[in-house]
C-alpha cells in the first residue's frame, strides 16, 4: 500500500495517522470525537493528536486538538462464537489461518481545543495528526503563557508520543498564585513518586520562576523517614533523565541552598533526625521553643474536652499576665513572678495552689481551684509529650523567620516526633510563615508549604482539628499572601475535598484501583484509569487550570541522592555522651574544638546548664565560641580547703631510753 | 511491488443521492427515491432455471471422490470479487422505471496475513430505455455529466411491462460489473504470476481463463455439472475431498478445467453444504494427465483459506474469507 503524504496546514510534509469517524450512534459532539488508525500506529492513551478539518469555518479551517481517552479494537466477528467454529473449537487451529480478519483501532478523543474557538462546533471529519511540540503548545494553551515579554512556565515534564517530545509547562500564575495556586499529588506508596516529583517539581520552580515575580522558597515538612533529609547531596541519574532535565532545561544537580531544622530528642541534646551525620551537620539546625512559643498554640496540643470555657479563661490569663511579666499577688505574699520557661510556670502553679490550699480558698481571680489543677496537669505535660521541642529553659531556636533566602529549602524533619509535636509544630511555621508573608517581612514574597500524608492532616472525615483547620484556610487564602501548599497524599479521596478542591494543580502517580473507583475519578475514562492504575515509575498525570484534559508526562529522576542511599551512606549518629553531643554541635561553629577542651569547660557542671549554654551558643553563632561558650556556663568556685593546724607534736622517747615504746 | 491507484470514478457525482437531487431539480412535483427503497436485486427473481449438465471427465474415467492428503497451504496472494447495487431513482408516466446503479469489483491483496486494496472500480450509472424516457429528460440527465445506459436493445427493455425494463436494467447492470470483475482480473493476469482466488467463473474473459494465475471459486449451483451416479459422488464428498476434474465449455465462453470441493463437512439437508466448484485454465492436451496434480494443489490452496470462516455472511460456508474481505470494501466504498 503506498504512504499517503500530505501537506498539514503547518505547511511540513506530514502523514495523517488517522481519520475521523462518526456515526449515528457514536457521533461526534464539541468535546468528543471519534478516529480510527492504522493497526501500527503509534497512537495510545494520552496521545495528542491534532485534527484538520475539510470545510472552512468563517474562512478558517478548523483545526482540533484532542487527547486520547479511550481505544477499542475489533475485528468483523459478529460474536466470539463464530471464532470457535472457525477453527472447530481448537485454539491452535487459528495460527493455521491464512489471514488475518479485518480489525480496526478506533480511538476516543477529548478536545483539548478548537481553533478558531467560536463558533464552537461538533469536530467535524477529518485528517488526524500526532501533535507536534507546536500543537502540544497550542492545543495545551501554553502559548499563552510562554510567549511575549513575561513568559511564566514551569516545566512540569515531558510529553512523549509518537517521536513527539515536547516539554509540558505549568503557569507559574496559577501554581504559585496569585490567579490560581497549590499542588497536590496523589499516588499509591512505594514507588517513590510523590516525593520524587515533587522533589523535581521544586528544582524546576527554583530554575524557571521568573524573576519578575519575586522569590520563592519551600519549606517541607519530612514526616517520615530519610525522604528529604538528602535534598543537598548529588544523586545518581541515568542518560534518559540528563536528557529529561536538558529538554526542560533545568539543571540536573541537588539543591544549592537547604536547610535543615530539627527537635532533639528527649535527652534535650541529641538531634532527632536521620541527618545526624557529623558530616552533614553543617545545615542543621535544631528546633526548640520554649513557653511562649508553645502557648500561642496550647489549643493545638489540648483537645476541646481539655479546654473548656473555664480554661480558656485561665489559660488566657496565663499568656496575657503572667507570662514574660512580673507578676505579683496579695495570695504569693511579696514574692515577684516572671515567668519565661515551664520550668517558672510549674513554680508558679505549685505556688498558687499551695497558697489557696493553705488559706483554704476554693478560688482565686474566678478561678476556681479545679480548673487550676487542670490547666497546670495539661501544660505541665505539654513539655513532657513534646520533649527535645519545648524546653523548660525557654531558649529558643528557630526558622529564620524574617530573613528567609531566595531560592532556598528549608526542611523541618519532624518524622520521628510524636504526633501533637508535630502538630505544634506545623501550626506554628505556618503561622509564622503567614504572619510574616502578611507584613511583608519574611525575606522571600512566595513561600511552597510541602506537606506529606495529607490525609492524616486533613482528612475528610474525623474530627475538626487545628491543624486541618489550618490547611484549610491555607489552602483557600493562601495564594493572596503567597503561601502555597504542596501536598502529597496516598488517597486523594481521604482528603478533604476543600482541600484538594482548591489545588489548581493536580498530579496523579500510580493509584491504587479501589481509590480510582471512588467517585472523584468518575470523569476519567475507564482506559485512562487503567493507565493510571499502572504507571510506570517517572510518569505522572497532570492537571492544570490550562488543561482542558489531564495529561500524561514523563519527568526525571530527581538528582538528588535518594533517602535510602543517604541513610546508607550517612548513617544516623549513634546517641552519645552529653560531651560528644555538644562537640558534635559546636564544631559546626568551630572545627578545632576538642573533646578534651569540651570536657574541661564542661567539668561538673549539670546537664540542663551544660545544654543550655549549648543553645545559646548556638543561637548567637559567635566568632570565639570557646569564650561564648564558657561565659555561658556559671563559675565553679573553687574550694579552698583550709590548711590543718599543726598539732603539737607527741613528745618521743629519747632513743636511748630503755623503757620507751 | 508497485501499487496501482484505484480507478478514477465518473467526473461528474454520479451517486444516487446526486442522481435524486438532480432528478428533483429538473422534476420537483415528481415521486423520486427517497434512498430507503430496498436494492433492486433483492427483489428481482433468479432468472437461470436449476439444472444439471454433463459434462466431459478429464481426469479419470468416471466421476469419483479425490482425498487431498497434503495438508492446506495458503498460496492466493489476491482475492477479485464484485458488486452491484440499483435503485429505481423514478418512474415515468408510463412506468418506465429509470435506474441507478453502481457496478464495483476490487483486489485485495494478501500482505503479511492481512488483505490490502490492489485496485477498485466503482462505477455509477443510470440504466433506462431510452425511446420511453421523455427526450428532454434524457437530454438534461445526459448533460449532467452522468452516464446513460441505454437498455432499450437489452433482453426485454423494450417492452411495455416495467418489471421486464427493471429487470433488464438489473441484467445491463451486472454485465457492467461482470466487466469490472474481468478488467480487474484480466489486468492481474498480465503484470503477476502469482495466484488470484477470484469469486465466481473465469471463462468469461479468455485472457483470464487462460491464465495459470486465475482460479474461480463458484458458491452458486444452479447448474451442477453432473448427472446420475456422478452427481451423487459429488454430494457424497467430505471435508477435504474433490472430485474428478471435468471439462466446462460452452459455444460462448472459453473452456476451462473444473472440480468440486467440500470445504466443510456436510450438516443438515443441505447437499451443497460448504460444496464449492473450482475453475482454472484448461490443460494443454500435453498437459491433460497432470490436471489432477493441479486440482489438487489448487484445493490445498482453497482449503487453506477456509479460515477464519465467513461468519456472519450467510454463505459462509462456501464463502472464503478474502472474499468477504472484498464485499466488505465493496460495501464501504459503493
């Protein structure tokens, strides 16, 4: 059979692969049409294809661009029965035949888009193209966005057909706002997809977002395991994926600039991360707050049967008057307050109570004596349930709020926390973000919130908590201040739907068939489903305020050394000594200490003074952190021990004496 | 291999539905088809009445039943067949019927187990008597640019009855797409050597049944070239047996060698049953004694392309699958 080849309006030689059909029963309509190929086409779901019309329209002639969304093939068998008599109920009879039955390969496909637009019309017949990079741009409208003076694409990855290879852009306006903003992610575990992707997606914002529109920075809460602990340690990649990163033109190398925040652990002086590599310690930061940090967010850690009307009152009370203020009361006698770590709180609570206990008072200030207990029991725990957090010396180390980079990570590893920490501290960073994004003084105009396993922070069902309260209002006024929330979750239908509802973008990994059958799926088509329910790793479907239809793309493998590899090659430090542990801290300052030198400075002193003097040095950065850090400790005084008065001496016997003893 | 491009149809739009718009243009208050009506040789009768023929045995003394031991080799590199279609696009006053009708024949060549268009011809035509159409309507339907087939010198056209200028309409139309058929075959027959299974006889065109290349499967036994005892051997044959080759000829086509062949086994009452009868050219006198290795390796061929079966044509028992192929297009493209 001779190749027909005909001129596209485009004016290069191209061949048609298909052509459109329709008929009464499966007839085309202004966003469905209906095409046939040949059986080595290289036509699949997810295609982009480009159909030219025969009859103008208004002078025009139609062009459409559609996306495959569902194949059929079939051969001109009435029934499968008729094959079995065929070949007398012998399947190995039918490799005896001589021909191959007439077969088609009809495909479905959704229209991307019309040119011209009006009148909007049914696709009308004919020809049928793979899209070139061109149509990819145009029937995808990203010609919008990538030409004229202020182009704002973000390569998302690449779309691959049919020897087409065209990199696929996200609007930068509508994935970091202001008309539309926030991602999602959604994909079954395992695979590596969700955090892969999002891993390449913010390496691609940090290469492509434009200038003009100011900067931007993440910061990404690692909620389990060494996933992001690695951001910025090289990876290996494959040739395929250099080409990737070369089409979409984004440098295949980890993050220049991270940094790393993490609690200790209960001990108070070993970090609790799996980046406690000495080698890698440069980065990291530890995370700790002290009262006044925590109480902000008391309704974070206590639940509404903690804090009823009575408490609230309290607690108010607490943070309004007693808290970093001196504090006096008829009830205390003459002693002075200043409250500024849990340890003085507890002080003071065991005060009160004791004073009300002594004069037999049932209340004090309205409050009556069991809401005291309470509200101290709760506090008081507060410390304990979020040690290595919340110290009770109320020192403080924090994101740098303020004076946030361009272009920078900022990763707060809080996988190995328990859950109310975490919470505490998502509500907070966030908070913080937003009050500083609102002033104007973050240091950076954008900043992309990552969070994981978003159905467990916002699920669709389950009790209202402060943290989905949160993410809720983050995700719907969020954009105007330029806070932008990545999300990742297993179940997107888990999620709740005001949530995900307000992601303008959405990406879709592998799923699981049980999630693709629940009914936020129900507009895909059952051939689109399938494919999701088996995409190969680096494949991602894409949706976007763009995008008339989902798209499938290809993106690279992320060039950054994977968690399980950090973790192998930077093994998490074994806990140590409190000596070992301040070392390790502060020769991230200074890299001539000594443990010697250490030991000497820290001598006998006590563990919460030894830890605190750490923090502060560490919080001041001090150029001599020798001397900063012995200031900090209080001086040993050293005991003179008085010299014995000499006692008169026993008169001995002279040595001539024979009756001496 | 050079493809040849299908044939370039009438100029002007000679299809029914341009033919019913013509027709009402130039007769708007007329009765014209509507396109629903049924085709014309649905309705009309099978005019050849059954019969039985002697025939000459050319390959053993009487007739008898043949076992094709090989196995079946699949050797066709082509399949021909034909179609027609007519409607009555109008009725003159006098019930002259005047006729559209499509003659087709198509190739489809055997490429890597799947068939492919050779060659198509689609022909459409209006079949009429042209002392009974009014001279103007003639004329204007002739400066159309359509093309007129006078039927009034066919068997019948000229008589009074419109079934009998119906039917010679029909008649004048199948000649046209037997012409079809022979212009396909006989073009085969000179640029290849390679075998062409073609749908019904070959002795209507010399060049093609003299052609090694040409071989014609018959499904239709309204004449059966046997009598007596040889037609019972024929309706004995079972799957994978012929018969002994005999000689077809008559005063007006060209003498061609001739078999049967059970493709299937015979089921219910049907004596026919999955019974074709086979033609190829007629053997040399020199070459009359290896006729029989010639049937044999022809029904090898043919028995190869009873699968995939034919479902679900009616005939699909008789019917080989490369010629279903061609209705099909045939039906497309008509």
């Amino acid at each position: 059979m001779t190749e027909m080849r005909d001129v596209g309006l485009t004016g290069a030689a191209v061949a048609p692969l298909g052509r459109v059909v329709a008929t009464e029963r499966k007839p085309n309509t202004p966003h469905e049409f209906h095409f046939w190929t040949a059986l080595d086409s290289p036509v699949g779901i997810g295609t982009i294809v480009r159909v030219e019309g025969d009859q103008p329209v208004n002078g025009q002639i139609p062009q459409i661009y559609g996306i495959v969304v569902e194949g059929f093939s079939y051969t001109d068998l009435a029934t499968p029965l008729h094959d079995v008599l065929g070949h007398d109920g012998t399947p190995g009879g039918a490799s005896l035949a001589a021909t191959h039955r007439a077969e088609i390969r009809l495909y479905t496909a959704a229209v991307l888009r019309q040119m011209p637009e009006e009148p909007l019309q049914p696709v009308p017949m004919g020809r049928v193209y793979l899209a070139t990079d061109d149509d990819v741009w145009v029937a995808l409208r990203m010609d919008g966005y990538l030409k004229g003076e202020n182009p704002t694409g973000i390569p998302v990855g690449v779309y691959r057909a049919g020897g087409t290879d065209a990199p696929i852009y996200l609007d930068a306006d509508f994935l970091i706002g202001p008309e539309a903003a926030h991602l999602n992610i959604t994909g079954v575990s395992g695979l590596a997809t969700k955090t892969s992707a999002i891993e390449w997606i913010l390496a691609s914002i940090f290469a492509h977002f434009p200038e003009k529109k100011g900067s931007v920075a993440a910061v990404c809460f690692n909620v389990k395991g060494p996933d992001l602990c690695f951001l910025d340690q090289p990876g290996q990649i494959d040739e395929a994926d250099k080409s990737l990163y070369e089409k979409c033109g984004v440098p295949a190398e980890p993050f220049e600039h991270v940094q790393y925040f993490a609690p200790y652990k209960p001990d108070g002086f070993s970090l609790n991360t799996l980046r406690s590599n000495e080698q890698l310690l440069g980065n990291v930061s530890s995370l700790t707050w002290g009262l006044r940090e925590v109480l902000q967010y008391a309704e974070v850690l206590l639940n509404k049967d903690d804090v009823d009307a009575k408490a609230d009152a309290l607690i108010d009370f607490i943070r309004e008057r007693i808290v970093d203020r001196d504090f006096t009361d008829q009830l205390l006698g003459n002693k002075s307050y200043r409250v500024r770590s849990f340890a003085d709180l507890e002080e003071w609570f065991r005060d009160v109570l004791s004073a009300m206990e002594n004069k037999g008072n049932e209340g004090w200030r309205t409050h009556h004596v069991a809401t005291i207990r309470k509200v101290r029991n709760r506090l008081s725990n507060i410390s304990t349930r979020c040690a290595g957090l919340v110290t009770d010396d109320g020192g403080v180390s924090d994101l740098p709020f303020g004076s946030f980079q361009d272009r920078t990570v900022y990763v707060i590893d809080v996988a190995s926390l328990e859950e109310d920490a975490q919470d505490l501290i998502f509500a907070r960073v966030v908070t913080k973000l937003r009050e500083h994004l609102e002033k104007r003084d973050l240091g950076v105009n954008h900043v992309i919130v990552f969070v994981d396993e978003l159905n467990k922070y916002a699920p669709t069902d389950g009790q209202d908590t402060y943290v989905r309260k949160m993410l809720l209002d983050l995700a719907e006024r969020g954009r105007y201040l330029g806070l932008v929330l990545f999300s990742a979750q297993q179940f997107r239908s888990q999620v709740h739907r005001r949530v995900v509802g307000n992601s303008g973008t959405a990406l879709y990994g592998r799923m699981d068939a049980d999630e693709l059958a629940t009914p936020g799926y129900a507009v895909l088509s059952p051939a689109v489903k399938i494919k999701l329910a088996t995409l190969e790793k680096g494949q991602l479907m894409v949706r976007h305020p763009h995008f008339t239809q989902p798209i499938f793309v290809r993106f690279p493998r992320p060039a950054i050394m994977r968690g399980r590899d950090g973790a192998e090659q930077y093994p998490q430090a074994v806990d140590v000594e409190l000596d070992a542990a301040v070392l390790r801290s502060l020769r991230t300052l200074d890299p001539s200490l000594t443990l010697g030198w250490v030991r000497e400075a820290i001598g006998i002193r006590e563990d919460e003074e030894v830890i605190r003097a750490r923090n502060a040095t560490l919080r001041e950065r001090p150029a001599d952190v020798k001397k900063f850090f012995q200031s900090q400790l209080r001086p040993i005084a050293v005991q003179h021990t008085p010299a014995r008065p000499m006692a008169p001496a026993i008169r001995s016997a002279p040595t001539d004496d024979p009756y001496g003893f | 291999m050079s493809a040849i491009q299908p044939s370039s149809p009438t100029q002007a739009d000679a299809s029914f539905r341009a033919a019913v718009r013509l027709l009402a243009s130039l007769m708007p208050e007329a009765a014209i088809a509507t396109g629903s009506e049924p085709p014309l040789e649905t309705l009309a009768q099978a005019t050849e009445p059954p019969r039985t023929v002697g025939a000459i045995i050319l390959e053993d003394p009487a007739m008898r039943a043949h076992r094709v031991f090989e196995p079946p080799v699949a050797q066709f590199a082509a399949f021909l067949d034909g179609t027609q279609a007519s409607r009555t696009l109008y009725s003159c006053d006098d019930g002259t019927p005047i006729v559209h009708g499509t003659a087709a024949a198509v190739i489809r060549e055997r490429r890597n187990m799947r068939l492919y268009t050779r060659r198509h011809i689609v022909a459409h035509r209006i079949y009429a008597n042209r002392r009974r159409v009014p001279a103007w309507l003639w004329t204007r339907l002739a400066e159309s640019g359509m093309e007129l087939r006078d039927t009034a010198e066919d068997d019948g056209g000229d008589g009074p009855h419109p079934f009998a200028a119906r039917d010679a309409a029909i008649h004048r139309l199948q000649r046209d797409r037997e012409h079809a058929e022979h212009t396909l075959a006989e073009d085969w027959c000179r640029r290849e050597d390679r075998p062409l299974l073609i749908d019904g006889g070959i002795s209507g065109v010399e060049p093609v049944a003299r052609s090694s290349c040409a071989v014609g499967v018959i499904k239709s036994h309204r004449t059966l070239y046997a009598e007596g005892d040889a037609l019972v051997t024929i309706f004995a044959l079972r799957r994978g047996e012929r018969s002994s080759v005999f000689r077809v000829a008559s005063d007006w086509r060209t003498p061609v060698a001739s078999w049967y062949l059970r493709l299937r086994d015979r089921a219910g009452t049907d004596p026919m049953w999955g019974l074709v009868r086979v033609e190829v050219a007629h053997p040399d006198r020199a070459g009359e004694h290896t006729i029989g290795a010639r049937a044999d390796e022809v029904s090898r061929w043919i028995l190869a392309e009873a699968t995939p079966v034919s479902l679900p044509d009616a005939r699909w028992d008789k019917m080989v699958y490369g010629v279903r192929d061609c209705e099909e297009f045939l039906r497309a493209v008509i």
